[in-house]
C-alpha cells in the first residue's frame, strides 16, 4: 500500500516509517516540523535504502493541507501528526485542541473525498483516564476523570473517527490506545528527539545518562505499588511501530481500538535501574512530590491485538534502554547535533 503517515517525521511516525517501508509498502510523509526534523526522515531513507517523499504543511490549516495533497496518491492514513505534551496542553488548550482536532478533520474529509477508506490513528492509553482496574482492556471505561486537553483531545478525536465512520460505513478506522512508548530504532540512528526538557522518564533518564541534565526527579515513592513509585507498562518503538503496520493490514469497514502495550509494569526505579545496566552510567535522583494527574498503575491488556492482529510485543525494558542509550550516547543533541 502507498501509506500517507501524519507526523512521519517525529518518534512514533519515523520508526512507523522504517517497518512500513520493511514490510514493503511505500511511504508520503506529511509533516510541519513543528516538532520533528527533516533529518530523521533522512536517516529512515538512509536506514531502508528507500526514498520517502514529504509533503511540508501544517494539516490544521485546512486550506494549505488540501492543496499540498491535491495530487498525493494513497491507499491508506496513519495519523500520528499532533501535539502531546500535557502540561503545555493544559496552559494553551485552544492551541492543542484546533491543532489536534482540525488535522483530524481535514484529513477525513480528504479521504472520504478520494475514496481512501483504511485509517490508522495514533490515540492513547490516556483515553481510560482514571483506571478502574488494572491492566486495563479496552472495554474499560473511556473519558472518565481525564485531567488535560492532550487526553480530552485524543479521546475526542475517537469520537469523530466513530462519528465519520457511522456516517461513511465503508472507511474501516484502528484506534491504537498507546501505552509508555520507549526505546529506539537498534541502530541508533533514530529515536526520540524531544525539544526541550523532557517531560517523560525514559528520554529524561537518558540525558542524566548521557550527561545532559544532572539529577532525574521522582515524582513521588508513595504509591500503592510494590516500591511506591509510578508504574507504567513501557512500549519499545519498534514493537509499537510492528502494531501500526499489523493494525494497517487487517483493516476492515468499522472502528476498532487496540491497547499497544506489553502487559507487564515496571516502576520508575526498575527503569531507573534498567538503564544504568545498560548504560553503565549512574542515574542520580531525588525523590520529589507526586505530578498532579499522575496515578499509580496503568498497564495493558494487549489480549485483544494479540489475538486479532497476531502482534506482541518481542522487546523487553532491558532492550528499549539499550537501543536508547545506542541512540542518546551517539546523538547527544537529538538530529540537531
Ligand atoms: N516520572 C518521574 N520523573 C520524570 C518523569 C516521569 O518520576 O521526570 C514518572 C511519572 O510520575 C510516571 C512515570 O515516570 O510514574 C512515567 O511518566 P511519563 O511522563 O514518561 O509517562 P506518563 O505515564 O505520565 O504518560
């Protein structure tokens, strides 16, 4: 299939790229770099030995986008474009939510205007909000107790891809509910860049590792977890990446949602220790009071995109710290070095 990949250029979209473009399929990257380089689009091209066209424009801006894909051919979406960092999403909702929502809207009508009818979208574990249970299958519940406009804007856009989908019965939409995506391509050469401070453990992790920022903070040790720290059901990029191009294939009139996730939980300080085993630097950190919005445990049950999609996860924690470190270690900087 000729895959028209939203946001190709950022983490998720680029290593998505790498095991499309394995699997055979040919690659439209459409990206605003707003947060993503040109040069991890390179080094995909320079990874698969193929070379993947990029179409520059900001989806959001309805009437650019439609002219930038006037003359694109696809036979498929897979949207990963959009914002995700959650405090900026709490302190600039509307931008988060005309960005988040409009691309999702123009892309639609897109599709339905050329017939293309197969759509993969990038949502998140997010959706489940407060977790009623753990781990958490996807009849669990869905927009209850979500506490920022990144989550109401993943858990809306479901919405509308249901909606879309009632109203166009032929499009055959894949929600993916993303766990705690971690870890690199294995050659170091792409991974997660991200601008600024990193919100997130593993990329923060790593630039203590590699000598970027001095101490990591805890965000709290007294959780009802078995070392009181937050647990998360951490995702190697590729596995995740293997999940989008699974989900892809088997597409089918209607809307469907999958949990990518492991199954298994690890705290902050078994990831702590996991890379300082795989980096062989140390990981100072101090314990510091709990995030707001943060809970205690969510893990996945990835029964269903095991069964139906014939898609696990083959990578451990141990691996996804050492394909970061393979991609920190050799591009202190992220693509900008
Ligand atoms: N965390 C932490 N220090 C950090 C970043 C994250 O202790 O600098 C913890 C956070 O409280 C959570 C886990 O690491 O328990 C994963 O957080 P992350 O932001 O990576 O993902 P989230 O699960 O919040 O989407």
């Amino acid at each position: 299939m000729r895959v028209l990949l939203t946001g190709g250029a950022g983490y998720i979209g680029s290593h998505t790229a790498l095991v499309l473009l394995d699997h055979g399929h040919e690659v439209v990257v459409l990206d605003d770099f707003s947060n993503s380089s040109r040069e991890a689009v390179r080094r995909v091209e320079e990874l698969s030995g193929s070379r993947v066209p990029v179409i520059e424009v900001d989806l959001a801006d309805r009437e650019r986008a439609l002219a930038a894909l006037a003359d694109v051919e696809f036979d498929a979406a897979i949207h990963c474009a959009g914002l995700k960092a959650v405090g900026e999403s709490v302190a600039q909702p509307s931008r988060y939510y005309r960005v988040n929502l409009d691309s999702t809207l123009t892309l639609l009508d897109v599709m339905r205007e050329r017939g293309v009818s197969k759509l993969v979208f990038s949502s998140s574990a997010t959706v489940y909000g407060d977790p009623a249970y753990v781990p958490q299958d996807e009849q669990h519940q869905v927009g209850v107790g979500l506490t920022n406009p990144y989550g109401w804007s993943k858990f809306m856009n479901e919405q509308i891809i249901r909606d879309a989908q009632a109203a166009w019965p032929e499009l055959g939409a894949v929600l993916l509910r993303y766990f705690n995506p971690v870890g690199a391509h294995p050659s170091g050469r792409i991974g997660e860049d991200p601008s600024g401070i990193p919100n997130n453990l593993m990329p923060f992790i790593a630039q203590v590792a590699v000598g970027v920022r001095e101490r990591l903070s805890v965000f709290g040790d007294t959780y009802p977890t078995p070392d009181g720290t937050g647990v998360r059901d951490y995702i190697h990029v590729m596995d995740l990446a293997e999940g989008h191009v699974a989900a892809l294939e088997r597409i089918e009139a209607g809307v469907v949602s999958y949990n990518l996730g492991s199954g298994t939980g690890s705290s902050v300080l078994d990831v702590v220790s996991a890379f300082e085993a795989a980096s062989g630097r140390p990981i100072p950190y101090d314990v510091v009071p709990p995030r707001p919005g943060d809970v205690a445990e969510v893990v996945a049950n990835p029964a269903k995109a095991n069964t139906e999609l014939d898609w696990r996860t083959t990578r451990s924690l141990a691996d996804a710290c050492r394909d970061t470190w393979a991609w920190q270690s050799a591009n202190p900087s992220g693509y900008g070095a």
